[in-house]
C-alpha cells in the first residue's frame, strides 16, 4: 500500500478546508469544534496517487472522546509519507504543544499555521522562520479559506523531513520511555511516541498495542511504578512538561502577542453569550429563521412551485402525455395516480420540499459559518442541566435540524456514553429535520402564529419531560459545562453556497429515491388491497383516538418510511384537514420514529437492543401525545 | 498561597492560573490544561454570567461554576511604567 499523508491538528483550525484544497474534495466544513467525526479520504492533487487524510481534531493527546480516537488510531494504523500539523495561528501555545508531540513521531512533518489573517488581525507579530528552526521542521503560514500559501504548502509536504527535535522529558520519564521501547511492537511511529501514548494513558494507543500481542502486563507495571515517582498522573505530568516547553518557544518567536478583538463581529460574538441581550438576540435569530424557511421557503416559494408550476403546468401536461402514450391503466396510475411516482414521489420532493430545504440550508449554513451553534451551549446550559447533560448537547440538537442521522454521528463529541445515549434518544424523539421541519412550518403557517407555538410547545414540552426522565433513569455522573467557543466570524458567501449545493445534492440523492420508493410502495400496497385494510384496521386509532380523518392512515404509515415524507402526506391532504386535525397529525409525527436512514444509524452507533427499546418506546409516545392533543384542544375550542 | 478562585473576581480581571482544587476530577482538570490552563498562565475573565467565560491566548471557554470555582487564580500584576 502506498503510504499517505494524513491531517491532524486541534478542533476547529481548519484541516477541513486545507483537505478540499489539497484534493479538490470537499467535506463539510464549519465554525465549531467537532464537524469531522470520522476520517475522509481523498487523492492528492500535488502527488498523484497519494492519499490524503482528513481526521477528527485533537486538542491534545492521549485522545478524550471517541472522535478523537480515530485520529490516534490513524497515526497508529497508518503508514505516513508525511504528517501535516494544521495549527491556529493566533493560538501558539498549544498549536506547539501538540507539535511537541507529534514532532518526536518519527515522520516525515509540516507545520501549517493557518488562519494567519485573524492572528494579523489582532495584532498578533511573529517569526515562522524562527519556530521552524526551533520544531526542526518546515512551517509554513496559510490562510485557508483564501487559498493562500497552498502552494507552498504542497512543495513542503513533498519535501517534507523527519523532524530533528526532541524535548527531554525529566529523568524517570526518560528511563521509562527507554526501558519501555524494549517491549513494543514495530509500528509506523517511533518507539519513542508510542511509549509516550502509552504512559499518558492513551486508549487507541493500548488498543493497538493488544491487537499487536504485546505483553500488557510487563508494560503495566513499569507504568505503574513511574506512576509511583509523581503526585500527578502521568498524562499530567508530560502534558506539563510539553506546556512549559512550548511557552519558552512561544517566548522566543511572538514578537506582539496582540490583543482581543473589538470588531462588530467580535461584540456580536460577545451579546450572543450575554447573560441578557444573549436571549433578545436568539429570539431575533429565530424570526429570522422563521421568516426565511416559514414564510418565504414554505409558504411563498411553495405555493410559487407546487400550485403554479407543478399543478398548474407541469403535472396537467404529463398527465396528458402519459394518459395519451401509455394504454394500460394501471401503469398510468403507478406514474400520475394518487400514489403515483410523479404525483407523489417526485411532486412531493420537487415542489414541496425543495423550496423549503433550499431555504433552510442557506440560513443553516449562515448559521454555521458564523459560529452561531456553538457559542448556543452557553445560554442552553440551565436548560440541559434539568436534563442531567449540558450546554455542549445542543450542538448535535440543533444539527438534528439539519438531519437527524448526521447528528446522531456528532453525538460522538460528546464527552460520556451517558450523554451520547441520552441525546441520540431526544433526538430520535423530539427534533424533526431541515425537510419535516420545513413542511411542518409550511402547513402551521397557514394555521396562524397560535398553531406555531402549540406545536412549538408541545414538542419542547414532550423533549424536556422525557429528557429529564431519560437524565433520572440512565445511570452516570452529569458532566459540568465546559467548551471552547469558537470566535464570532461573518459568514462568507462562497461558504455557505458551497455547503448549501453540498446538502442540497445529498438531498437530492438521497431523498428523492426514497420519495421514489415510497411512492411506489404505497402504490403497491394499495393495489394489493393492503392500504385500504389498514386504512380501515387503523380507524380506532387514527380516527377514534387522534381524531384525524381516516385517510391520515396513509400519511402516518408514509411516516414510517421518512417523517418528512408522512408530513408531506399530510401537506397534501390540505383542506381536509381542520386546523386542529392537522396540528394533532404534525405534533404526533414530530414525536414519530424517525426516518429509515437514522434508525440505521443509531443502530451502528449505539446497537440493536438500544434501538429498539427507543423505537418501542417512540411509537406508542407519538399516538399518546397525539390523542391527549386532540382532547386538550377539542376541550379548550381550538378550531 | 492563594485560596481565591475564578468565581471571586468581576469580569474585566486579568488573572493568572495557579492551580487546581484538589477537589476536581482529574479528567476535567486534565481537559482544562489541554485548553492551556495551567499553572503561570495569564487569563482575562469575560463574563461570571449565565456561565464564567475567561479567555486564553485568543480563545474563549465557557466553563460552568462548579468548574470555575475550582480554577485558583491571583490578580495579575500590572506592568511597572517604564
């Protein structure tokens, strides 16, 4: 195999954007710790046939959560022609610290200093060539996101060297690591690192090293007995020695070590976290959302789509066409009938999904880019308490907006199985996604303001209730708040275009088959007479207890399939609905299973028997909520 | 020795870390010097609410009281005019 080059750095420096340009592929990227949670791959643009490896950032090793742990297992696992260190500019101190490490590796390495622009921007003044020669390795300054120094660091990683470095660590350390390096395996790394790992406790590190036969005994006990020498644990005392080392270095190569900001940008950054204009200021953010996604996407942009161009144009003409071309009746009902692939599958996912995940998107990424979500943990913080987790849970809540099935994957940043557990089950509970959202704004919309904040309560209503169960019933400790906020940035457009187009084509690939098969599923069951049994079987429930018309049935079992999908059925029922069945069938399908793809995931993330017990529980709370809804307002004259 | 901790002073302070309560967990102490808080280490206070927000270097963390009680601190002297 062809040895590769791989990514590392701390959270949020940027090795995304450094990845995209060196291969020309882009994976996500944004304004918060945590985006990649899993190792990409591409080619490299410079070197043909040489891969490039973007990992999950590490604020330090021995690695702390799972995400952080690929990274360790790719430097372990993985032969390197280079290492490239992706480090902040304006935060020396332990973009060194970790140099220190990394640079001992026994590989080929490169240090790119990037977001040189904020460091200059705050006044920031220092030598690169001064901390090259301190490292013993190439440095190289970057501005990422405006493709500049790419060059230069393309010609470095080709030239790249193994570091000439070392840090000496105080004596006993130095006599471990010596007597340890006897006892490991061969590895990519050198003796040296790995015993390093290993001393600080580094999980991956003890992995390898198991799956390698190594006799974890001999090696325990020298551990334990160089544990024996300090007060301290051991990843204490070598992350110490590595600080205090990277300080002289920062000493001798800042010549001005700039001051904070205090740019617009940077006072917003500072009211979004204000214990009071912090909440004037979300308030503000969520009209705006709404305006944009509600109002324009789903209501205007809709109605613009579907009534003009679809039901107006479109759909009348391919109806004509296939009843004039195709002379069996049947197929003509499997492409325009009711269930039908055009009618359905493809009208549901053109004209009334896609105006309003278009909208949608653009104000996430706006969001995202801003570093918006992440500076969120601070004013949710009391809120997740009451849930036994906090603030940091609202990352993957709010990326459940976006899709439920990639933030059940950055439930991985999350610090303990207990919090992963917790917040993977709201968010297959409570949280819809970018396309039910949309719809499900769409069709409130039209019911008033006062439908919005029902359904709105409900659903907030039905997450901390369960939420705060779920915190009383898993066993563990709750984590106090503690996170790196990313600083306040003005969104680029190119940015959000370009992470807008990258949704949507996941969208696009990915939802509309599904739309597809629905569609023909629910064609196929009607046929066979399925549909209508269930549509009679399901009367007591659908109609007797949620009060919905019966036809709902099909919407709810569409719902199966993807929760937008059985929203949109709804949609498309329209005025047979009442305002307050409709509201009922939106609250209980918010609540719903959620779509196909997600359960996958939460299946991989946290196995089957999880997941069941979350499914089994889900279903019979939708309909529960749902029918005590439909009594409350019937009680209270909702109409 | 200082008692004082992050929870004791107004925002605006310049600090410096001088150490850990004996009481904090050694994976959460061992996270605070991963962001840079160690002993020696200048820091500014931003805010004490809704949580105590301090930067270090350029960066910012939110850390909940509980955390920042633990977190021993000392006024940071002054540069002498020249």
């Amino acid at each position: 195999m062809n040895a590769s080059i791989a990514l590392v750095g701390q959270p949020n420096v940027g090795k995304s954007v450094i990845f995209h340009r060196l291969t020309g592929r882009y994976v996500n990227v944004a304004n918060y710790p945590g985006t990649t949670i899993e190792v990409s791959r591409g080619l490299s643009r410079a070197q043909p046939g040489v891969e490039v490896l973007d990992t999950p950032g590490v604020l330090t090793l021995p690695a702390r959560s799972e995400d952080e742990q690929a990274t360790a297992r790719i430097l372990l696992n993985e032969k390197l022609r280079a290492l490239v260190q992706v480090g902040d500019a304006k935060n020396l101190r332990r973009t060194v610290q970790l140099a220190l490490l990394l640079a001992e590796a026994g590989v080929p390495m490169v240090l790119a200093l990037n977001m040189m622009d904020e460091a200059k921007a705050r006044g920031m003044a220092f030598d690169p060539a001064r901390l090259a020669v301190e490292l013993g390795l190439a440095v190289v300054p970057t501005v990422a996101t405006g493709n500049e120094g790419m060059t230069a660091l393309a010609r470095a990683i080709a030239d790249a060297r193994v570091p000439v470095f070392r840090l000496t660590y105080a004596d006993p350390i130095e006599a471990a690591i010596d007597d340890l390096a006897l006892l490991l395996p061969i590895a990519h790394l050198s003796p040296r690192v790995v015993a390093l790992l290993y001393l600080a406790g580094d999980r991956a590190t003890e992995e390898w090293l198991a799956a390698q036969g190594t006799d974890l005994f001999a090696l325990a006990a020298r551990r334990e007995r160089l544990q024996d020498e300090f007060t301290e644990p051991l990843a204490e005392v070598l992350q110490r020695a590595r600080i205090t080392a990277a300080e002289a270095i920062v000493h001798r190569v800042v010549k001005d070590a700039g001051s904070v900001g205090h740019g617009f940008v940077q006072r917003l950054g500072q009211w979004s976290v204000h214990r009071t204009w912090g909440w004037p200021l979300l308030a503000l953010v969520l009209y705006g959302v709404y305006a944009f996604v509600g109002q324009f996407g789903a209501k205007y942009l809709v109605d613009l789509l579907e009534k003009q161009l679809f039901e107006g144009v479109i759909n009348p003409w391919f109806h004509a066409l296939v009843t004039t071309w195709i002379p069996w009746h049947w197929l003509q009902d499997f492409l325009v009938g009711p269930y039908g692939l055009w009618t359905m599958g493809m009208t549901y996912a053109l004209a009334l999904i896609l105006p309003i995940v278009t909208t949608f998107f653009i104000a996430f990424g706006i969001l995202e880019d801003s570093g918006y979500f992440a500076r969120l943990s601070v004013l949710s913080n009391r809120a997740f308490k009451t849930l036994g987790l906090n603030g940091r849970a609202v990352l993957p809540m709010v990326l459940g907006l976006g899709c439920v099935t990639m933030a059940t994957l950055t439930t991985r940043i999350l610090h303990t199985p207990r919090e992963r557990l917790i917040v993977t089950f709201l968010l297959a509970l409570a949280i819809p996604c970018s396309a039910q959202l949309g719809v499900v704004m769409g069709m409130l919309a039209s019911y008033g303001t006062g439908a919005f904040l029902i359904w709105l309560g409900v659903v907030i209503g039905v997450l901390f209730t369960v939420g705060w169960l779920s915190g009383k019933l898993v066993k563990g400790k709750r984590i106090p708040l503690m996170t790196e906020l990313p600083p306040m940035r003005l969104p680029v457009a190119g940015n959000v275009a370009k992470k807008t187009w990258s949704r949507l084509k996941w969208y696009l690939e990915e939802v509309i088959p599904l739309f597809l098969i629905g569609a023909a599923l629910m064609f196929v069951l009607d046929r066979l007479g399925f549909l209508p049994w269930l549509i009679q079987a399901g009367e007591p429930l659908v109609t007797g207890w949620l009060g919905l018309p019966k036809e709902a049935s099909a919407a709810l079992l569409m719902g199966f399939l993807r929760r937008d999908f059985g929203a949109t059925g709804l949609f498309a029922l329209g005025s047979a609905l009442s305002p307050e069945q409709g509201l009922v069938g939106l609250v209980t399908l918010t609540i719903f299973v959620p779509c196909i793809a997600s359960t996958l995931m939460i299946i991989k993330e946290q196995g089957l028997k999880t997941a069941a017990i979350m499914t089994g529980l889900i279903i019979p709370l939708a309909f529960l909520i749902g029918g005590l809804l439909h009594r409350a307002l019937l009680f209270v004259g909702f109409a | 020795m200082t008692t004082k901790t992050l929870r004791d002073f107004p925002p605006g302070a310049r600090l410096i870390v001088r150490g850990f309560q004996s009481t904090l967990a050694p994976d959460l102490r061992g996270h605070l010097s991963a962001w840079g808080l160690t002993p020696g280490t200048p820091i500014t206070l931003l805010a004490q609410k809704p949580v105590t927000r301090i930067s270090v270097e350029h960066a910012e963390l939110a850390l909940e009281d509980v955390i920042a009680a633990a977190v021993l601190v000392d006024t940071a002297k002054e540069p002498a005019p020249a």
